[in-house]
C-alpha cells in the first residue's frame, strides 16, 4: 500500500539533506537557493529541518562547543553534528514538555542511530560515525550541564544583530527576537479583480481550510499548505504576500491613469496589487533580469498584465539609462534591504548577514532615492519601503532623505512596523517593515 508516509526517505537520507543545506548556509549560500536543488519530493522535509536548524544554530554551536572543544575540520561533518544536535535539542524538550509546536519530534535514540546511519552512507563521513555517535550520546548525557549564557546560544542571532536591536529599540528588543522562534503563517492577499474576500474564504472552507482576516484583503491561513493547490490558485483569485507587506499600495493608493513607478519590482507582489488597486500605467523595474521572471509569471496567473503595464531590466539608480523623461505621479521604493525583518520566514538570514552589510545597503538605498527622486511630478507621492528593522535602512534614511531633499514633504506612514510572531493572534501577526511616504512639493 503506497502511503505518503512510505515515500518519505528515511530520517538518515533527511539529516544529510539537511547537514548539506546548513553547510551550504555556513558557507554563505542562502537556504532557498540550496534546497531548490534538491529533488521536488525531498524539499519540504529538507526544508523544515535546515529551517529548525537555522533558528537553533546559535544553540547548536554553543552545544558542539561545549562537547567537541573544537570546531571539526571537515565542514560536512561540522554541519551533520550541529542539524543532530538542533533535532536532539527539539526530542529532548518534547519530552519535557517544553518545545515548541512546530518543532521536529523525533525520539532520542531514533535521532542517534540515523545521525550515525547518515554518517555511515557518506563517503566524506563515514569514518566519523563514531565520533558523531558519542557526541549525540554525550548531549543526551550532559543536557542539563550545557553552557548557553553567551547571546548567540540563547538568542539564535549573531551577536552584534542582538548588540544592534537592544541599542535601538530597549523595550521591544527581546520580543523582536522572540519573534523568529516559530515559521510564519500563511497570508493570502485577495485579487480585488478576480474574487472577494468572501468568495475566497468560501471557497478554502469548502476545502477544508480555516482563515482569519488580515487588513482590508488578506487571509491569513491555519496550519501549512501547498500553495499550488489551494482553491483559486490558477484562477488569479489570490497572491500570497504578508500581512504587513500588504500596506504599501493601500499607502500609495494609486488612482486610475496615473504613471506608477515601482523601482524594485521582484517578485512582483507589490506591483501585482498596485494594479488591482487601479487601471495604472506602470513600468517595473528590477536589477536583475533573473527575477523578472517571477514578475511576469505573477502578472499572467493573475491576469494583470496588460498593455499598461511594462517589465524591464534596469537599476533604477541609473535612471538615464531607461527614464523616457516622463515624470511619474507616484513611485515605490521597495530598496534593497538587509531582510531582517522576515527572518521567522528566512531563518539562515540572521546567519548570512554581517554587520558591515548594514552600512552597505544603506548606501544603495540613499543613492537609488536620490536618483529618483527626480523623476516624481510635483505634488506626486514617493513610497520608501524596507522590510528592516535596522534603524540606519529604515527611520535614519527617512530622515537623511528629508534632510536632503528641502522639496520633500513627510506624510502620516506607519514608519516602522516590528514583527509580531507567534505569541499574538494570527490574525495580527506579520514580519518587520518600515514605511516612509513622502510628497513633492509643487
């Protein structure tokens, strides 16, 4: 009898999936791009692994610290020890009463026979069976003697992002951090165009999914799901995007006829509701053409796109090289960004970043508002968005911004909007954004 159950690989071929994931992260590459190489059926296993991994591996390194003394030579070996130990830490807490709902339940000693079952089938670590299995023996052993004092093993973040977040925000930082402990849910953004909220919620009820409202056009879903086959998938009724992400056409509200500008269009989420808010003429932008891919595909599914709207390769920073010297009525600015405002949903990025690149990226973004600013028509709306919550990328370029630019003129915007996890209601949860609306003066 073929079973979902009975296709699933075996939890040693999973731990080296995941092992080669984390190694992959520990070496700079992110967790997205490495499982897309995976098989399609060994992916979302792989995924929620490495993910558990990805938020216990400040805890995980602490531990194989802890165990080991030094830090294993070979990195496959390196990473198969720290995805072990993350899933022993989950098995020992379920025990106890004390893990998480979403986190990986596996029995103990079923974890330290597969740990060294994937040693044993790699060629790069099978003679290293032994030591995996006496340092999974050893955690189980010592759990209640493991040191994690340190920010990094209790916290799950590098050092200086905890360092950066207790500086700007003192009486938020903790729950900030707390935030990314657990997956983020499911927000659906209803296609005005093509359904209503009601006729959505009707439609995931009779498949027997349950969904909460959140804002004007969003759903947020109960439990996981494949997206692809949710109902009104291939008929466009619905795009998935963020609560919180949802905010900026609402901000920019764009009128039928206007010349709409979004700078940073992948995957094409916010361009896709600036056009079922109204009949715009819209030229997408995006640095890399790789992306823009996702763009047209999002437009087609959901029927958007139509002769007013234009998808092009270009940096928006260097507008000579594709402005036509017509000024637009409105434009998004979805800059480049750290990303540290959706860590619950990218985990290894908290592990990619370092803090240099805070600095970097600020740059990028003060330039590309420079360059653009230009372009706006007088009394025209400019909409700075970051999906940050690292003040330099966010509040502090709004301010460098107006500063100088003596013809900008700060309207009423969320500013910055903290991530809300898993300790509120669904409905009310949403990543970490930062929005700025500015006007032009006439």
């Amino acid at each position: 009898m073929s079973t979902n159950a009975s296709l699933q690989p075996p939890l040693s071929a999973l731990l080296l999936d995941t092992a080669v994931a984390v190694e992959a992260v520990l070496a700079g590459r992110s967790l997205t791009e490495v499982l897309e190489e995976l098989p399609a059926a060994r992916r979302p296993a792989a995924q929620a692994l490495s993910s558990h991994v990805m938020r216990k591996l400040g805890t995980a390194i602490a531990d194989r610290s802890f165990l080991v003394h030094r830090r294993p030579e070979q990195p496959l070996l390196n990473a198969l020890l720290l995805s072990t130990l993350a899933l022993l830490d989950a098995a020992v807490r379920h025990e106890q009463g004390l893990a998480l709902p979403h986190e990986p339940n596996y029995a103990p000693h079923t974890l330290v026979d597969q740990a060294v079952e994937a040693a044993a089938s790699h060629a790069k670590l099978k003679h290293f069976k032994a030591l995996v299995n006496a340092v999974s023996r050893s955690f189980l052993r010592e759990f209640g003697q493991l040191s994690r004092d340190d920010d990094e093993a209790r916290w799950n973040f590098p050092q200086w992002w905890v360092r950066k977040l207790q500086f700007a925000y003192p009486n938020d930082w903790q729950a900030v951090l707390e935030s990314a402990a657990s997956p983020a849910p499911l927000t659906l953004r209803v296609n005005r165009r093509r359904a209503s909220v009601a006729q959505v919620v009707q439609a995931l009820a009779d498949a027997g999914v349950q969904a909460e409202p959140a804002g004007s056009w969003g759903l947020t879903l109960h439990g996981s799901h494949v997206v692809a086959r949710l109902p009104g998938y291939e008929e466009g009724w619905w795009s998935v995007q963020d609560a919180g992400a949802q905010r900026a056409a609402e901000l920019l509200a764009p009128r039928d006829g206007m010349r709409v500008l979004d700078a940073c269009a992948a995957p094409g989420g916010k361009t896709a509701h600036l056009l079922e808010c109204a009949d715009v003429d819209l030229l997408a932008l995006d640095a890399d053409a790789g992306r823009l891919k996702r763009v047209h595909e999002n437009l087609a599914r959901l029927r958007l796109n139509g002769p007013g709207v234009q998808v092009r390769a270009a940096d928006a920073a260097r507008p000579q090289s594709w402005w036509d010297g017509r000024p637009f009525d409105a434009i998004l600015v979805d800059a480049p960004c750290t990303a540290s405002g959706v860590v619950r949903r990218h985990p290894d990025i908290r592990w990619l970043r370092r803090e240099a690149d805070v600095q970097k990226t600020a740059a990028v973004q003060r330039r590309m508002l420079d360059a653009l600013w230009p372009l706006l028509a007088p009394g025209g709306q400019l909409l700075y968005v970051t999906c940050s919550v690292f003040s330099e990328e966010c509040a502090g370029q709004a301010r460098a911004f107006l500063k100088a630019h003596a013809d900008a003129v700060a309207l009423t915007a969320p500013g910055q909007m903290l991530p809300v996890g898993a300790n509120a209601t669904l409905s009310q949860q949403h990543d970490g954004f930062f929005y700025a609306l500015f006007a032009k003066q006439a």
